[in-house]
C-alpha cells in the first residue's frame, strides 16, 4: 500500500490546523513536518513547540524530518511533542547508529535521509537500525524543487536494500513530485510519497490528494490498497 504525506511546508502557516484537517480529510497516511534550523539547509521552519500544538489538532502519524545539524540534542523533544516517526539526515550525524538506536528506544520509528549527493551503499551497515529511509529528489531547503532524476536510480538500490535485509523498513521520497511522475517512483520502489506543492498548491487540494494516489497505485495493479 502507497502511504501518502502532505508536506506542510507549502501550506498557508497562517492557518495551519486547518491545513492539516483539510489533508487529514482527504485520507493522508502521514503528516510530514519540515523542521529545519539555518543551519543545515538554508531556511528556518519551527521547533518542536509547534509540533506538539499541532499534536492535539491531528490524529495523523506525524512524521518529522529534521533537516537540522547536530540532531541527537533535539530528538528527545520532537518525540515529547509527538513526532511518531523521527528521521535524521546522514550528512547531520557523526554518530547515527546510536542516534538511530536511541530514536527507537523513545518508541519512535527511526529514519535515515539521504541527500541527492549521498550514496545509499553508505547505509548497508545500519539498515537493521532504521524504520525509514528517506531519499531526498532534491536538495533539502525548499518546496517546489524540480525533481532530481537520479533519485530513481537511488530508490532502487535502497529497495534492493531493504527487501535484503530489513523488507519491514519504509522507503520514502521527497521533492518535486507530483502527477508527471509519482508512478515513477512507486516502480522505483517508494512506499511513501511526500508532496508539498503539488497538494497545497492545487486548485483544490482535497481532490488533488486522492487523484495522486490513484496514479501512484496504478502501477501496482488491482488489489493494491
Ligand atoms: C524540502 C522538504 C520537502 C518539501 C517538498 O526540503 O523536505 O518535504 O516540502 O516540497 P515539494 O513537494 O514542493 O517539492
Ligand atoms: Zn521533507
């Protein structure tokens, strides 16, 4: 099954639960929440204040993906705030299998991000440690990128990856999908869809969710839900 996951990050913040509501409507499997500090990627977002606020708006599993240097001195508070997935880039971490083991340990699914410029081999020793796996298809900042081709070739190999060693892992990608090519990375592998622009920059977003995955589940047949 396609799990798909509105980026809040091209929503209106000004009305931000009612955002949420309108995709949570629409059947969103997850809500990905874009944390990012100036640092590791060139834009702010938020902390985990507003994580856990949005937290009593929303019965979605929120997953976070923290987009951020030094990671393992906020993966405690974005758990507290009710982050149910926490993935951290590879780039951020010196230490990530402890980072990982530590995620699961707050009872946490533990994810890993890859930029488009990171091998996935680079992950073949902590494949057992990770819940997700998270391949970036463009490089981590902004909404409405243009999607990154070799990022197909990526999620291949992480799904190789995954069905060798942990076929419970999820694979997800980011950036610059929408209908031109959400069937492409659902036969790339990709079991979770994160779209921003193409959602909330649609006419009429709660449409817009369900037609997407009706394009992304055409690939694998009838049955496929
Ligand atoms: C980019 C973020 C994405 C972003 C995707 O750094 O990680 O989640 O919201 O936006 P679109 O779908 O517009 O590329
Ligand atoms: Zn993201």
């Amino acid at each position: 099954m396609i799990k798909i996951a509105p980026s809040l990050l091209s929503a209106d913040f000004s009305r931000i639960v009612e955002q949420m509501a309108l995709v949570e409507r629409a059947g969103a499997d997850y809500m990905h929440l874009d944390i990012m500090d100036g640092h590791f990627v060139p834009n702010l977002t938020w902390g985990p204040k507003i994580v856990g606020d949005l937290r009593k708006h929303s019965a979605l599993t929120f997953d976070a993906h923290l987009m951020i240097s030094q990671p393992e001195n906020y993966v405690d508070d974005f758990r507290k705030a009710g982050a149910d997935i926490i993935t951290v880039h590879y780039e951020a971490c010196i230490h990530l299998q402890r980072l990982l083991v530590h995620i699961r340990s707050l009872g946490a699914k533990a994810g890993v991000s890859l930029n488009p410029s990171t091998p996935v081999e680079l992950l073949q020793d902590v494949i057992e440690d990770v819940d997700l796996i998270l391949i970036m298809s463009v490089n981590p900042g902004f909404g409405g990128q243009a999607f990154i081709p070799n990022a197909l070739k990526k999620l291949r190999e992480a799904r190789a990856l995954i069905d060798a060693h942990n076929p419970a892992c999820e694979l997800e990608v980011d950036g610059g999908i929408g209908r031109s090519n959400i069937a492409d990375v659902v036969a790339a592998g990709a079991n979770v869809i994160v779209m921003g622009s193409s959602i909330y920059g649609a006419a009429d977003p709660a449409a817009e969710l369900p037609a997407l995955r009706d394009l992304a589940e055409a690939p694998l047949g009838a049955g496929a839900r």
